[in-house]
C-alpha cells in the first residue's frame, strides 16, 4: 500500500494506513536504523490487524527533493501497536534497518586462520546470513591468531571486531536487505544551505568538536560537508516529521568516532571441546566442536597442561582436548586438558584415587593411593614403587651405570634370573 503522507513524503507499506501524523528516524554507527511511526488507522482495519503479527513487513519512507525521489528509510516493521477510541483507531509502528535479520540467533564459530583479513572475515560472516558488505577497512590486516564468535549475534560479532581496527560498522537504509558497511560509507560532497541552525559541542578531554545541525535537505551518513572553514563529513542523522520535516546531522572529522577495542566478556573462563588434528612440539590443531564439521583447525594452539609438561604427556591426534579461555581476549586461548569427555562428564564431582595413563603403544602409568606403577608390554617391562617394596622386572637385561660406586640397601634384597647374575657384591 501507498500513502502521500503530504506533497514531499510518502510511505510504502503493508499495513493500510489512512495517515501519518508524524514519525522520527535515527541512523548512526554500531546500531540498526531506527523508526518510529505514528498514525491514523480504519476502524475496519485495526480490527482485521490488531491480533495479527506484521513483524518483517517492509515499510518504506521516501523524500521528494528537487524533483528526484529519496528514499529516507527501507527496513521492516519490528512492532505494532494498535489503540482504539471509540470508532477511531490509531497506530504506532516501529521499524528497523534489514541488517536486524543478522542480529537475532546467538552464534558459536570460530575463526582460525591468521592470515585472514579483517575484510574477509566481515564477507564470511555476511555470507552466513545472505547478507551484503562493503568492506572499507581491514583490506590487509590479517588476524594474526584466532576469534571466537561465543554467544553474539553476527552483528554484535562484526561490531566487535571493527573496533580491533578502532573502527565501527555503518547499516543500509536505502535497499531494504541486510546490508551494511565495514567502516565509514564513502559519501559524495554536498553543500549545507546557508539558512540552517547549528550547537557547537566540544569535548575538553579528547579535544574532539562536532557540530550539531538542523536542516530541511536529505543528506547521507559519510557525506562531505565544508563547514565553517573545515572539511567534515555527516557522522549521524536523525529525522523528525511533525507538520514539518527537519533533519538534524552531527558533523565533524570521522577521527571523532574512532572506537577502543572491545571484548566479549562472557567468553572470559570459558572452556570449547575439539579434536586434535595435528600435533607439532608442544602445539596443538585443535577442530573445535562449535564449528560443527566445518572445515577448521588452522591455527597451532600451546599446549599448557595444568600438571605441567614434566613427563612431555603431549595428547595424540584424534584425542579431545579443551581449549580455554583465561580472560576476555580469546586470542591468548590455551589447550591446557585432555580427557575422556563423556566419562569425565559422568564422574563429574567424584573423588578418584586410582588414576591411570595408557597409550596407543602399551606404555601404561598408575597413580595410586598405595602405589606407583609404570609398565609396558603388558608387564613384560614393570617398576613397581610401593611403601613396602620395590620391584623392578623385565625379560631383557637390566644394567646400572654409575659414575662412582652403587649401593643398594634394604631390609630384604631378592634378585632372581632365568640364567645367571652378575655383578653382585655383598
């Protein structure tokens, strides 16, 4: 449907309204585009829509301006409300930018090649969701070591890594799909009229100014603007329609918005299950569960036991192994556990007093209360270390090499042989 709201604006949407009474828009950085719409509906019609769900209609505002069409805002309608008096109903509508499709669903991924770009990283994630990039920045940044997506939406994620380059992601308003910007929007020149009214903000700390200006002209964020003497461009737009249409920008140099790396701070002592895949040193490829067969594992994690390396346990390939996390930063994660998962969910809280590691080889280590036991072959080759007793046994030769002399006392030595012993002083 197509409502002239007057002879300059008009509105394209599902929803039949008899008139628009008046409305406000914001369009800024890091954020969805926002509407908020007031108006008139048909007592029939309120009626029809009141218990209807119109979340994901389009809704459309253009602007006429020297003969050409603008459109001022394409999104979809997130909420509606409508109020009845008596045989009159009236409704408030509330849209946002297209790119909210990418702020929904929660997500767990991660992203392990080094030498990817920023820029790549930003089309990958896009590509998840069907949603379109104009990466500005990050063209050759490469990660340098691996991001973790854990509970953030595509747009929480995105935002967040545009800031490890100070920068920030900028929504569509114009084509109505999940578009947006990997930094500033590259705008064209214009030129303010000169009847406008402006505020003067500065900030004494950062030493940053930014003007604020009303006008009645349509004009984009990341626009060139010469103003008193300096060349800024448009950093923010607002819109209020009541009666009359006047625009209100924030200007000033695009320095202004640099933004200071964020975090995740929910990922901080978070721990992901994966597969080792390579084993290089101490170094781990870890495929972590969270990318669900997804190709992955391109980066080498540390491996970081919590007992320490002293008897170089490195895990083998096809072991599961946790990768933690110890701050907000998931660049410093670390391999530091390697356990049978189900079991060790199972026996979670238990107390064990018998623990035993055995490789693929026949090596096998028991750690027990009594007693402290390593052997291979199943037995053949067994040191035996007890309060009570030591016992050494093998079907090879055993040969003591000392630098000096070496004694051997107990209360009871037993030594015996298939064949014959040597070397044995009293």
């Amino acid at each position: 449907m197509e409502l002239n709201i007057n002879e300059i604006l008009k509105i394209r949407t599902d929803i039949p309204l008899s008139s628009v009474t008046r409305f406000h828009m914001q369009w800024c950085i890091n954020d969805h585009a926002h509407l908020k719409l007031y108006g008139d509906i048909s007592y029939e019609a309120a009626v029809r829509y009141q218990n209807e769900n119109c979340s994901g209609n389009c809704i459309i505002v253009t602007y006429f301006e020297e003969q050409k069409e603008q459109v001022l805002f394409n999104g979809l309608v997130r909420n509606s409300v409508i109020s009845f008096e008596g045989r009159c109903a009236q409704i408030e509508i509330e849209g946002i930018s297209a790119t909210w499709k990418l702020d929904i669903v929660k997500q767990f991924r991660s992203f392990q090649d080094k030498d990817m770009t920023y820029a790549a990283l930003a089309r990958k994630v896009a590509d998840y969701t069907g949603a379109s990039v104009i990466s500005l920045i990050g063209k050759n940044t490469k990660l340098q070591k691996p991001l973790i997506q854990y509970r953030e939406t595509d747009w929480e994620f995105l935002r967040r890594i545009s800031s490890h380059l100070n920068k920030y992601i900028l929504c569509d308003v114009i084509t109505g799909k999940p578009a947006f910007w990997f930094g500033m929007r590259n705008g064209k020149r214009v030129v303010l009229p000169a009847e406008h009214s402006y505020d003067l903000n500065f900030d004494p700390i950062l030493k940053r100014q930014v003007y604020i200006v009303n006008s009645r002209n349509a004009y984009k964020i990341g626009d060139k603007v010469i103003y008193k003497g300096e060349e800024l461009i448009i950093l923010r737009r607002e819109c209020v329609f009541h009666d009359e249409l006047i625009f209100t920008y924030t200007l000033g140099s695009e320095s202004v918005l640099d933004q200071t790396i964020q975090y995740n701070c929910a990922i901080s002592g978070c721990g992901f299950w994966g597969k080792v895949i390579a084993i290089s040193g101490e170094m781990l490829k870890i495929a972590l569960e969270m990318d669900r067969d997804e190709e992955c594992g391109e980066y080498w994690f540390p491996w970081r036991p919590e007992t320490g390396n002293i008897m170089y346990a490195m895990p083998e390939i096809g072991s599961t192994v946790l990768l933690t996390i110890p701050g907000n930063d998931e660049r410093c994660a670390i391999a530091n556990s390697c356990l049978h998962k189900e079991e060790a969910i199972i026996n979670r809280g238990w107390t064990f007093e018998k623990r035993q590691l055995e490789t693929m080889e026949g090596s096998v280590i028991k750690l027990y209360q009594e007693k402290l036991e390593f052997s291979r072959k199943e037995g053949d080759h067994l040191l035996h270390l007890s309060d009570g007793n030591i016992l050494c046994k093998t079907n090879k030769r055993i040969k003591i090499e000392a630098g000096k002399k070496v004694y051997l006392k107990s209360v009871t030595a037993c030594i015996k042989a298939s064949e014959r012993i040597d070397g044995i002083v009293g």
